[in-house]
C-alpha cells in the first residue's frame, strides 16, 4: 500500500511476487529439492516468479484452461516418466522479466502411467526461463502503465514430474493451490493499491484542496468539493478497515475464496471511485502529465486491477454468490455430499439428504420471523436515534452492529429464498450482482466497526465511521430492494413477496437507511482538508520524500498547516479591521508564495522525440505556413 501512493508500477512488480507467484505453494507444497533450490533464490531476488493461467480462450473462467493441455508420457530416449505440454498464457504479470513461472496445465494420462500416484485435472509445472520449448519475453503494454505484462508459450515441452509442482503425487492437484494462492492475490495485493489510492486522496488532494483558491476562497468549503473529499475519505476508511481483516485473515494463514472475492471487488471499485473524486477535485492539476501529477498513473492503474484477477463484473455477478451461496450455508454443503454418495451409501445418503433439508426449511423459517423482528426493532431505532448520536463511541457501536445484525437476517432468507431457483440460478447474474453488493456492504460494514473498535480515540473517527457505515447500509437495503422487486423464476413472484414480506415488513417505513446528511459530510470534509487525527491516520504509510527534496504530495502535506493558519490571520484581520504584524504579514506571504508554487503544473518543450528533432514544425503550424505561401497578406496589421 506505501508502495502505490508513490508508483502503482512498483506496487504491482513487488505484490505478484509476494502473493501470485509460486513462492507460498513452494513452501507449502514443493517437494523437498524444489523448496531447498528455488526458496532461497525467489526470496534474495535472484529469481522473479510470475503464475501462467489465462490463456486467449480461457480468462475470468481461468481454471477451464482451455489450450493448455499436457499428456502423460515416457522421454522417447531416457523413458523418464513426464509430461508433453502445449500452452498459450497471456496477461502474465512479470513474464517478460520472470526467471520461473508457475504454469497452469489440465493434465491428461490416456495410457494410465500415473499408476494411481498423482490425478488427471489442474496440474501446476515449474520451468525456468531458458527450459528447452518455453518462449517467455514478449510483453503487452496495459494503458500507460510500465510493470512487466506479457506472455508465456509453448508447444509440445517436455516436462520431467521433478518439475511438477509437489512432485508426481500432486499431479490434478491444481485446483487446491489455485484457490490458496489466488485469495491471497485478490484478497490482499490488489486491494492494497486501493489503500494507497485512498491516502493518497486523502492526504494530497485534502491538502490541495485548502492550498487551491477560487473567488479568494479555499476550494474545500464549496459544496461540491466537500461531498466528493467526504465519499473519498468514507470509501477509504472502508477500503483500508477491510485491508486489516483480510490481512488479519491470511496471517491465520486461512484462504477464504469469498471473501478474497468480496475484498478484490468492492475494494478496487471504490479505489476507482476514490480516485475518481480526487481527479474531480485537483481538476487540471490532475490531467497534466509531469512529476507534479501524482494522480494520473492511479487513475490509469486502477482499470487493471479491476480487469485482473478475474474482471468485477464476473467476480460481482456470478463468482461471490455463485461460491458463497453454499459455501456460507450451515446446511447446504452436507446435503449436496448426500447427493454424491455412490450408489452402495444410497440409504444412508437419503437419510442425511431428508435431514439436512428439513434443517433448510427450519432455518428458512427462522430467518423469516428473525429478519421481520429484526427489521422492525432496527427501523424503530434508526428512526428515533439523534444525528448527533454518533460521537458517543458506544452508541456508535451498538447502533451499527444491530443495523449490520438485521441486513445479515435480510441477506440469509434471500439466500435461502435463491434456493427455489435450483440449478438455473447460476444463470441469474443480475440477481446475484445485486446479492454480491450486498453481502459485500455487510462485511466491509463489520470490518469498518472493527477498526474502530481498534482505533477508538483517534480525532474524528466517529464522524468518519458514522459517514461510512451510513453509506454501506443504504448499499446494503438498496441491494436487497432491488434484488425484492426482479426476484426471477417460475417461483419468482412468490419469492418476491416473501423477501418483501421478510426483509421490509411494512413497506417503505422499513426501509430507513440514508446517504449521510450534508451537516455530516461537512464535517467529515472538514476534518480531511485540515489538520487533524483523521488526516494524520491517513498520512499513515504514505511515501514522504527526503527533506529538501520536490514531491508534490509531501511539499502539498507539508504546505497545509501554513496554509490554514494563514487563512486564519487573514480572516481575523477582515473581521478586525487591521493591518497585519510583521510576523502575520510574513505567514500570509509565505503561505501564499507555496500556493503559487504548488498549484503549477509541468510544461514540456516536446513530447515526443520526433518533436525534439531540430527543425521540427507541429504539422497545424505546418498547415498555416503552407496556406500563409499562397496569399499576399500575412499578418493582421498589413490587412488592415
């Protein structure tokens, strides 16, 4: 995350290594003479990892591995057991400058040589660059972004089992370390450039914000300015609360694929919407390429991030609820392994399969009264509950987590009402985008309670936090309405009235959550564009130049306090009627020489090298002198 609040191009060259690469599966599944030479070469850097899977044919469906095929065979000269593969990979992040892939391959072995030792399916190989067959070193060029993106191919490589990824036994073992290593990545690698992005915001555009005048006044106390720094600041303290819990996650060395989906998703689109909000803000500071732009390249960065990984849209529509939807149901899993018992178990799969549905129906009905009990006791509280309530860190908790309490009720009888879709919800993208939006509104709400229980004291937290849970919850209940009112099916209409029914018993009445008051967002705008405990937590990690070095983004942190203060004086000497002291005077003098200096913006003699060759003329300039040949008259004052 420190890393991308100064180059998104070195926060992806040092996250891939350290999350997508094969290093972690090396340590948990190299078999003992692949961990004793390539560990210590990945970890001193002599070798850079990247991981093969996407292929032209197979991307956000990665795992289908369609065209990368390898077969079961014995060395025409040696009769050393190995494989036969033929793959194209692309989007390969690092290729062109890795020293070993990991490499998706779907293993085959017609003639049965694996012995029983090892399985046909995902299968994970390790080559190094310069292995006989493998072309590793063309590379694409992702917008404008500089970190090494290319391909890897092959065709008809022979592959010894040594090179096996765990060996010959964990062949068809793919699936297992694909689902470890990519939560890891999605979970924690591509949500961290998000972090970087939201204190990034946070801390340089909040101070430009108050650097930056227009009609004599600090563009942080126009009204526009203020909502677009306060969804900044509320998205990023979402953003970085669900960072510490999936970090917190992976450090237990757990691989939870949901809700690595959940952070990959949510997180990178709100990093794109943070980033959106700052652009808007520092405007033509922010479009002018040049050193002093330090948001430009986050802007063209994050389209990537929310591209790789499996895109968000896929990840949004089908794969968060698609997996979660019987992963996270207490019953659902045992009863679909009743259903694939073979034939000599039929009796007592059956019975588990007749138990374990009853179980389904008896906790559908427990949701159902709980959501209806739950949504009218919440409503109830929302309603009477003062805006002004928040700053008593207590009230804060207890109101939001009985908020969180009733949306998780909403969110499990929606899930058990999917169930009357059957096989043909996986069909049903839209119904479960708006599932995935609000499951992941809920987690990250739990999250953004949990860092403030962490963080409780911090100057302006409550505000931030009220501003954020309030945001979440009208995702969450908008999520859940709209999922109410297009429930599809043939049972669609009856589910429909049921959810209503469960989730918002008495109509709009139970539906009480709003965007956060203009009163709150000023003040949450406020504590970001000044001075303050808030600002300084986002200041937490963010890269600081050298002192005496130009930054923009330190010189504009560093320029804020000067600024503010003088604006202080200056407004005090207005409202006295009086001429400045001699230290005012110098405070108001030096406060406005960094404006100017810091409002600049870089100006190029020439873009390109063409335009650097002597002689050059723009070709419009070209255009002009060529016309200007032709007539008598060249210049205004001869034609007047």
């Amino acid at each position: 995350a420190k890393l991308a609040t100064q180059c998104f191009d070195a926060n992806a060259t040092v996250a891939v290594p350290n999350s997508l690469g094969p290093g972690e599966l090396l340590a948990r599944y190299g078999t003992d003479d692949q961990k004793e030479y390539f560990l210590p070469r990945l970890a001193n850097g002599t070798l850079i990892p990247c991981f093969g899977l996407t292929g032209p044919h197979s991307g956000s469906d990665a795992t289908s591995l369609i065209g990368s095929d390898c077969v079961v065979s014995e060395h025409p000269v040696t009769g050393e057991l190995g494989v036969v593969a033929s793959f194209k990979k692309r989007y390969i992040t690092l290729a062109p400058v890795a020293g070993v892939v990991g490499l998706g391959l779907n293993l085959t072995d017609p003639k049965g040589l694996l012995g029983g030792n090892g399985e046909e399916g995902f299968t994970v190989a390790l080559l190094e660059r310069g292995h006989e067959g493998l072309r590793m070193g063309p590379r694409h060029i992702p917008l404008s972004a500089a970190f090494m993106n290319g391909t890897v191919e092959g065709e008809d490589v022979w592959i010894p089992m040594t090179s096996i990824l765990g060996g010959q036994e964990r062949c068809g073992f793919g699936w297992n370390m694909f689902v470890e290593c990519l939560a890891e990545g999605r979970g924690v690698s591509l949500p961290a450039g998000s972090i970087g992005a939201a204190r990034s915001v946070v801390a340089g555009v909040g101070a430009y914000s108050r650097v930056r005048k227009q009609f004599k006044v600090p563009i942080a106390e126009f009204g526009g300015i203020q909502e677009a720094m306060a969804k900044a600041g509320s998205d990023g303290l979402i953003t970085i609360a669900g960072g510490d819990v999936m970090n917190a996650i992976v450090d237990n060395h757990e691989a939870p694929m949901v809700i690595s989906s959940v952070m990959k998703q949510n997180c990178t689109e709100r990093g794109r919407r943070i980033v959106e909000c700052g652009m808007d803000i520092a405007a033509g500071s922010a479009i002018c390429r040049g050193d002093k732009n330090y948001m430009g390249n986050a802007y063209m960065s994050l389209p990537i991030a929310i591209t790789v990984e499996g895109a968000n849209i896929m990840t949004r529509s089908f794969q968060i609820i698609g997996q979660g939807l019987t992963r996270c149901h207490p019953h659902m899993s045992d009863l679909m392994r009743a259903l694939q018992l073979p034939p000599s178990e039929e009796k007592e799969g059956v019975q588990i399969f007749v138990k374990q549905f009853h179980k389904i129906v008896g906790h559908g009905i427990t949701n159902f009264f709980g959501s209806v009990a739950k949504g009218i006791g919440s409503t109830f509280s929302s309603k009477i509950r003062s805006k002004s309530a928040y700053k008593n860190g207590d009230d804060l908790l207890a109101h939001h987590e009985k908020q969180l309490l009733r949306l998780s009720n909403n969110f499990a009888l929606t899930a058990d009402l999917c169930f009357t879709l059957g096989g043909r919800l996986k069909f049903e993208e839209l119904l479960m985008g708006r599932l995935a939006d609000a499951l992941g509104a809920i987690y990250l709400g739990y999250a953004t309670l949990h860092h403030y229980h962490r963080r409780r004291g911090i100057e302006g937290l409550e505000a931030l936090t009220e501003h954020a849970m309030l945001r979440l919850e009208r995702e969450a209940q908008d999520a859940l309405y709209a999922a109410s009112e297009n429930f599809p099916g043939p049972l669609g209409p009856v589910a429909s009235t049921v959810m209503k029914m469960g989730c918002f018993p008495l109509g709009g009445i139970t539906r009480p959550y709003a965007d956060p008051s203009d009163v709150l967002t000023k003040e949450v705008s406020r504590l970001l564009t000044t001075p303050s405990e808030i600002r300084s937590m986002f200041e937490e990690g963010i890269y600081s130049a050298p002192e005496g070095a130009v930054h923009q983004m330190t010189d504009l942190i560093s320029a804020l306090p000067i600024c503010v203060e003088a604006d202080k004086v200056a407004t005090s000497l207005r409202r006295e009627k009086r001429d400045p002291t001699a230290d005012e005077a110098n405070l108001i003098a030096k406060a406005d020489a960094l404006r100017d200096a810091l409002i600049q913006v870089d100006v190029f003699e020439h873009a390109t090298a063409e335009e650097a060759q002597p002689g050059f003329v723009r070709p419009a300039l070209l255009g002009t002198e060529e016309r200007f040949a032709s007539m008598d008259k060249t210049v205004f004052r001869e034609a007047a």
